[in-house]
C-alpha cells in the first residue's frame, strides 16, 4: 500500500488517503483485519475504514426487474467501526440513509440515519482515550522489580 501511495504522490497529487474495505474471505465473506490499519500507515498519509463496504455479503438476492442485489451485515457496522477507531484510524466511511430498507443501492449496508448521532458519540468517545496511533514501547528484557 506505501508503494500504491508513493507511485500517486510522484504523479503530482499530494493529497493521498489510503482505505480498509475489508479482504475477501471464502465465497460470501468479506474480512476486515485490524492489523491492516497499523499497515496501512507506512503510506504516511490518512488511514480511513470503510465500514460499511466491508460488511456487504456478495450479489444473490434476485430482484423482480432482472438482476441481484448484494446483501450486508449492518448489525455489525459498530463493531467495526469501534475496533477502527480504536486502533487509531483518521476516518470512518459509512453509508447512511434515512430508510435503508427502500435505499435504491446496497440498503443492507446502510446505517440508519436516526441511528447515526448514537453511533458517532461513541466513537469520539472511544477516539478520546485510545492510543491507537501511539505506538506502545514494547520492553523485551527480563522484568525485574
């Protein structure tokens, strides 16, 4: 990702932001691992979740004019969201909307918008106390008191 990064940077555009959308798992799964976030900074530029991307489960809802639609975990939007935050993210990307369940596009990822403000109390909460971003010292020495 530092490479993706880096070749962007060298073709003039500075403004750079690198994003965890989650890895595909299997047939129906998408995987968000937290130790890419700590990866994602050896771009040196801002590390952003996108929350709801990583919680679509692929195409297979067959819909009446032709076609499918993907489905999605919304459920679980907060729990990646806080372990995002957490390990020190920049930004969150999240869909919402204000009635998912008639959303034209990817509905079954989309937060409701009467549940948005709750959500991103506890994230500023939890962004306040962590030391996501700080690298903790780790002391490999025998521990003597």
């Amino acid at each position: 990702m530092a490479n993706s990064a880096e070749k962007i940077r060298l073709a003039g555009n500075q403004n750079v932001m690198v994003c965890e959308r989650g890895t595909m798992f299997g047939y129906n799964d998408l995987i968000v691992d937290p130790r890419n976030f700590e990866w994602l900074r050896e771009a040196n530029c801002p590390v952003v979740a996108d929350v709801t991307h990583a919680l679509q489960q692929p195409a297979g809802e067959k819909l009446d004019g032709g076609g499918v639609a993907s489905g999605g975990l919304r459920e679980l939007i907060p729990c990646i969201a806080r372990t995002a935050v957490a390990v020190g993210v920049d930004g969150i990307f999240m869909e919402v909307h204000d009635d998912p369940l008639n959303s034209p596009c990817d509905g079954p990822t989309q937060w409701p918008l009467r549940n948005l403000e709750e959500v991103l109390e506890e994230l500023i909460a939890i962004a306040r106390v962590t030391k996501g971003k700080k690298p903790l010292r780790i002391y490999l020495t025998p521990f003597k008191e």
